[in-house]
C-alpha cells in the first residue's frame, strides 16, 4: 500500500542481457521506441551485449570440433563477423534512404540492424545443445559444417523478419508523425486566420463592394461589405438588369471563404502534393523508408556476411588440419558448400 502513488523505477522487463525476451514477447514496444528515439543508446547496448555474448558461446560450439584452442578463437570471430558486416552495409542503407528523402535516421537503422543481429544470436544459442548432441554422438565433419551452416542460414532469416517488421511499423508511425504535423500546421493556419493579431493587414474587399453603414445612435461608422453580414447584393449589367452578387459573412469567417473570381477571401497555407490515387506526397526528410530498397540492401547484407565468413575462416575446425588461425583465401562460400554437400552423398 505504501508504494501506492509513488514512481517506479524498476527498469522494463527483458532490459540488460534479457532484451531479447522483451524484442520476442512485446516488439511493438521495441518498434515504438525505435520511432520516437527514445533512449536508443540504451537499447543499442543492451542488444550488442546480448548479441556478443551469445554469438561467442555458439561460436566456442563450432570451434570446438577441433580444439579448445579453437573454440576460443571461433568465439571470438563470429561476433567480429556480425558486427563488421553490421559496420560495411549499414552505411549504404542509412545512406541510400536519406537520397530518397526518407526520414529515417542513423540511430533508427542501427537499432533496427541491432534487433536482426540479437535475435539471429539468441536463435542460433538455442540452437548450440543440438549442434553437441551431433558433435558428441555421429561427428561427421562435413555433416557438422552444413548442419551449423543451415542453423545460421535458418536464425538470420528469422532475424530479417524482424527487420521487415520493424521497417514496417517506423514507416508507419512516420506516415502518422507526419499527419499530425500537418493536422498541426493546418489547424493553426485556421486558427490565425479567425483570430489575425491587431497588426495584421485586413483584407480588401472585392471590387464592387460597397460600404454598409453600421453602429449606435451616439454614432455611427462606414465598415466594408466584407466585415458584416448581408443579404445578396446587385450589381449593373450592361443591358440593365441587375444581378445578385456574393457577399462576404461576418468577420472573422472560420474557414477560407471563395472570392467570385476565384480567390480565396484571406490566405490559405498550401496542402501538400497527392498522387494520383489520393495519397499525400510528404516533402523530402519526412517520407517513409523504401521496403524496396530494404529488401535489396538485404540481399547485399547476406553476400558481404558471406563472404566475410569466407575470409575470416575457419569457424569449424576440421580435426585432421592443424590449428590455424585464418586460411589462404581460395574459392568462394558457395562452391565450398556445394562440394560439401556433395562429400555428404
């Protein structure tokens, strides 16, 4: 009872080490703070020391079908792999959105980038007592490489799932920022136009207007047509007849009024630009990110991750080499398995 009125200070469940529990149970809490960049800092931290600590154990795992030596060094280099792939690609998709005008920014996609590597590695953990049980029980050392090599395959893909959905759900909160910004500067618009300061110049009034005597009988005072209500006008016709001319309601009007000739009766702030089917074209710096240019940049991601691990080799270490701590580069990642799967059959 006596906490009752008080602020909490306990921290969000899943924070620290834990995060991932937080990104798998509640990531639409994740996606909210990502949009309004809220303690991104934080959250980065705790992703990279989730994902750093669970990449070095699956590491230890791989490497430990040669040598605890080994095993060491492969709990070292799988998280160096993630994070220098993280540090090649994340540049041309920061980069690349920012040509195209979106509001995406730098922080964002890295807590974006961030939340695919954690999940890949808490995944790829989960998976490390299945990859002992092979080690341990029928080690076959082509069969050890593609089954670690299909885990990896299987978490990463599971990880770019989040990222869609995170990009997904920035754009959307961008989209909705952006109509209450616009929502915003329409309503003050309005809200200046029913209620101009003292020194702000009034409108004329259209041509043709007459003046329309108002007031008390201590005195009286001329105001233009434009400032009181009245009925129809008329106006002289060249053949004689008169007809009735619009007139303006009283001041200050709450919305923009149409002149007869077209003109808007007191200053109207420009709406944006539409498309063709209706939807608002937003300025550049407040779009949305391009799932286009996300899917490509994912592609590009997945061949450096690739070929990166094709550089920093070996990850698992085959028992009848010697202890090495990187080899001569020679082919490529996909030949290597494709002739690993055919020593398989």
């Amino acid at each position: 009872m006596a906490a009752l009125g008080t602020t909490s200070t306990a921290q969000p469940p899943g924070s620290g080490l834990l995060i991932i529990e937080r990104i798998l149970r509640d990531r639409d809490s994740i996606w909210r703070q990502i949009g309004e960049e809220r303690d991104l800092g934080k959250l980065t931290l705790q992703m990279l020391a989730s994902s750093v600590l669970a990449l070095a154990c699956y590491g230890a795992v791989l490497g430990a079908s040669h040598s605890p030596a080994q095993a060491g060094l492969s709990a070292l280099k799988l998280p160096l792999l993630f994070l220098m792939t993280l540090a090649i690609c994340l540049p041309t998709l920061y980069l690349f959105n920012l040509v195209f005008g979106a509001r995406l920014q730098v922080r964002q996609a890295l807590a974006l980038v961030m939340v695919t590597i954690t999940v890949t590695a808490v995944l790829s953990l989960a998976f490390a007592p299945i990859s002992l049980f092979f080690l341990l029980t029928a080690f076959s050392y082509s069969f050890y490489k593609i089954l670690n090599v299909a885990i990896l395959t299987m978490t990463a893909f599971v990880g770019l799932k989040f990222l869609t959905s995170g990009m997904h759900a920035l754009n959307a909160h961008t989209a909705r920022a952006a109509a209450e910004r616009q929502a915003q500067a329409e309503a003050a618009a309005v809200a200046e136009l029913a209620n101009p300061s003292a020194d702000a110049p009034v409108s004329p009034a259209p041509t043709g207007a007459a003046e329309v005597v108002a007031g008390t009988d201590e005195g009286k005072a001329a105001v233009p047509a434009a400032s009181v209500s009245a009925g129809p006008a008329v106006q002289p016709q060249p053949n004689g007849t008169a007809a009735p001319v619009q007139t303006l309601p009283a001041y200050p009007p709450r919305q923009p009024l149409l002149l007869p000739d077209g003109r808007y009766a007191f200053p109207v702030a420009p709406p944006l630009p539409a498309t063709r089917t209706g939807a608002t074209v937003l300025p550049a710096g407040e779009r949305p990110a391009s799932m286009t240019l996300l899917h490509v940049w994912i592609l590009l991601f997945g061949f450096v991750g690739t070929q990166l691990a094709w550089t920093l080799r070996p990850f698992v270490g085959e028992p009848h080499e010697p202890f090495e701590v990187f080899r001569a580069i020679e082919g490529n990642f996909y030949v290597n398995i494709i002739h690993t799967i055919g020593e398989l059959f």
